[in-house]
C-alpha cells in the first residue's frame, strides 16, 4: 500500500513542477507549510481537549466517597441511622428483626491481645490452605478452608492432630459474645433473638489475581441477598489500612456516593444486612488483610453454635 503511494507522489513530482513556475513554487510551499501549521495546532488542539473532557469525565462520573471512620483514628462509637429497605418486611421475627437500620463502627470493643491472638490463629489456619486467588477463607464452623480452587476441611489439613487449641475457640467466643452484645445494644434486640449463623469466617485478602468468582470480593451486594438468613452483618479487622495493606478499604454505596470504613485492626464493624447497606470491598493495592466475618439472624431455624475443638 505505502509502496504504491510513493510511487504515486514520485510519479506527481515532475508532473507538478513542469507546469508550475519556480516563484509559484515557493508560495504553494510557504502555503503548504502554514497549512501544515495550522493543521498541526488544530490536532493538538483536538488532542488536547478530548483528554481534558475524558479527565472530567473520569473524575466527575467518579463516586465521591465520604469517610466514615478513618483508620488513624479512634471512634468509641460512630454510627448512622438510615432508612430500612423493605427487605425486613415480610420475616416475623418482631424481637429481632431491625426497627430501624444503619451503620456503626466502635474501637474499644475487642482488647489488643484477643486481635494479637485471632490474628494469629487466622494466620495458623490459613496457612494450610490459601486460595490460588487473592481473597482466601477459614470458616471454623463448618472446617471450610480456601486451598486452591476449592475448600477443603481444615479439620482434615492437621495430620498431626495439631492445630486449634481450646484457647483459640475460647477467645473467639468471647470476641464473638462481645460483638453480639454491641449489636444487641445499639439495634435494642434481646440477645436470646440475635443468633450467630454462617457463613462466620476469617478471611485474609493480598493482591494475588482472582482465580474465581469467590475471590471477587469487590462487587457490590447485599448480604441478606448473597446469604440469605442473615439479619446484622459484623466485622472485625485484624489489619490495618494504610499500615498491613492499601486499596481494601470497605465501601458502602448509596446511590452513587460512597462512604468508606477503612479497616483498623481491633475496629468493629456492623450494620443491618439488608439492601440499605449495598457494600463491597475495594481491591487490594498493596500488602494482605485479615478480618473476620461475625453474622447474626433472628431465625433460629437458621443458628449455628459456637465453633469447638473436635
Ligand atoms: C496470595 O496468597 C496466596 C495463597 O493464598 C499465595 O499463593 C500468593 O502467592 C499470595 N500472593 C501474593 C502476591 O503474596
Ligand atoms: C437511594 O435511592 C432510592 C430510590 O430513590 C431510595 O429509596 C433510597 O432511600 C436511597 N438510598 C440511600 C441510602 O440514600
């Protein structure tokens, strides 16, 4: 092709000059260069203007996200209330069931050795499996653990009969207890309602590609959606924002504004599971994070009991 138009161009050139004089010449070429010149500012004055209008566009379609706790600091208590979705209305369960919804974030729940210590029985747990993706699980209730492609029994990973200690589970338990007090108090439901129920499982995050759809954490759901039974979502970091990890911080989104909680190791985090609280995590950028996912329902028929050693 390029072949074939130079052959044409050099087959012009004697055409042109033979019928132009040398004077004319020179003012086609000053006119073809101020042509060129102007040619010339005009494409970069298209270029220039489309990458400002894609820049505005990026930045202002982008959602603005507000911060609702910040990771280098300390909230005895930070909470929103806001409007229940109508997802509540049909369950039966009037003790329980949220009377109003919204959104809390406290520090002084969890003691800095019982997130020492969790921390330490996720990294245990976990480093018998791990997921070939970046989002891997440890489930203590039902022994789940990412490994690979799949989930394995953590209870079959031990082969010799090492592993969790009564300690482990007494400490979960009483974070646990803990966090179901801070729910009860704050959603004013008797505790004898408030049933844990699954999935409740410590998950650890690093920057490793998603291999599966379990390891894509950062799409926008509601858990009552994606696990049903649930009534109270809550979160305990393990990590912190900023120091173990970046990116990973937990959005809730609100049509199109944002408001993150950015992980603190010892923070918990809870809120009414249903389609008021549409959240996701944001992808990992840097380093690994480590959380444990507590959940509650009011349905009994739907509780789990306390994990044990087996
Ligand atoms: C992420 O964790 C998996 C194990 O779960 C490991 O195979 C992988 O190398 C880790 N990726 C990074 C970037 O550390
Ligand atoms: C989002 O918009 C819907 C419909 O307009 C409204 O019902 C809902 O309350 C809004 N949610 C929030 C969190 O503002």
């Amino acid at each position: 092709m390029s072949e074939v138009k130079r052959r044409d161009k050099n087959s012009k050139k004697p055409k042109g000059s033979s019928i132009s004089r040398p004077d004319d010449e020179r003012q086609n070429h000053t006119e073809f260069r101020l042509k060129t010149h102007w040619k010339y500012i005009a494409y970069v004055l298209t270029v220039v203007f489309t990458a400002a209008a894609i820049y505005l566009k990026v930045v202002y379609t982008e959602p603005r996200v507000a911060t609702f706790a910040h990771a280098d600091r300390q909230y005895q208590k930070q909470h929103v209330t806001i409007v229940c979705s109508d997802d509540y209305k049909r369950d039966t369960f009037t003790e329980c069931k949220p009377k109003f919804c919204g959104r809390v974030v406290m520090d002084g729940i969890v003691t800095s050795e019982e997130v020492d210590h969790l921390l330490g029985v996720a990294k245990m747990g976990l480093s018998y499996g791990g997921s070939n993706g970046g989002a891997s699980i440890l489930d203590l209730h039902s022994g789940a653990l990412s490994k690979g492609d799949k989930f394995i029994s953590i209870y079959s990973a031990f082969p010799g009969g090492e592993g969790f200690k009564e300690e482990d589970f007494k400490i979960y338990r009483t974070v646990k207890n803990k966090i179901q007090q801070a729910i009860g108090d704050h959603f004013k439901v008797p505790l004898h309602a408030l049933h844990l129920t699954k999935p409740t499982f410590f998950s650890r995050m690093n920057t490793s590609e998603a291999k599966n759809i379990h390891d894509e954490y950062w799409h926008p759901h509601v858990d009552r959606q994606t696990y049903g039974s649930f009534h109270y979502t809550s979160l305990l970091y393990l990590s912190t924002f900023n120091k173990d990890f970046t990116g990973g911080r937990f959005i809730f989104t609100d049509n199109g504004t944002e408001t993150a909680v950015e992980p603190r190791a010892g923070r918990v985090s809870f809120f009414t599971s249903g389609s008021e609280n549409v959240h996701f995590v944001e992808k990992l950028k840097s380093g690994v994070r480590y959380a444990i996912t507590v959940s509650f329902t009011c349905d009994p028929e739907k509780a789990i009991s306390d994990p044990d050693v087996v």
